[in-house]
C-alpha cells in the first residue's frame, strides 16, 4: 500500500491510509498513516456496527485534512473493545510483524 500511496502523491494528490501496523508503514514510508489500535480484519469495527465503521471513516478523513505534509502519523482515539485473545477468529499467536512491534516496545 505505500508504494501505490507515494505514486499517488507523486501525482499531487495527498494520501492517508487508516493502518494497524503504522510502526512498519512509516519506516516503509507511507506518506500519511491514521493509526488505529484495533485487530487486523476489523479495522474499521466489528462487522455490521455501522456506528464506528463512521466514526472510523470520518476520523481518518480528518487526519487527511489536517496533515500537511508526508510522513505524518496520528493515532485515532479508538480502542477494541475487547482483548484479541477472547475472540475466536483471532488467531491465538500474534503475526511476526506484530511480534516484532511488540518485542520494539517491550511488551
């Protein structure tokens, strides 16, 4: 996605890109990220709850708005509302990536 989001704004037009994993996309260079902390597969919300999937859109559009130049990252408000570990279509072992994320931070 970084790649097509740099080409798209080599083309002058500005790119955000809504991210759960916004540590690689900004090394990779993504140009703008809204970073949400919320599974992969939902990252807008859980399926039909149509209240946060707004909420979600509208919130990455705001950073769109106020980001003004590439390499911005902004962490959106939002949080899952339940740990991942609980669901059942969570796979049980994080991704490598986020493994690695996690092992960077600490935890």
């Amino acid at each position: 996605m970084g790649l097509v989001a740099r080409e798209i704004e080599a083309a002058g037009i500005s790119t955000v890109s809504l991210n759960m994993i916004w540590v690689y996309q900004n090394l990779i260079g993504m140009p703008r990220v809204a970073a949400i902390e919320h599974p992969f597969g939902r990252p807008y919300g859980d399926v039909g709850d149509a209240e946060t999937q707004g909420a979600v859109l509208r919130a990455a559009l705001d950073v769109a708005t106020r980001a003004q130049e590439p390499g911005h990252v902004e962490h959106l408000p939002f949080r899952w509302h339940q740990d991942p570990k609980e669901t059942k279509w969570h796979p049980k072992e994080p991704s490598p990536i986020i493994a690695l994320i996690q092992k960077r931070r600490g935890k």
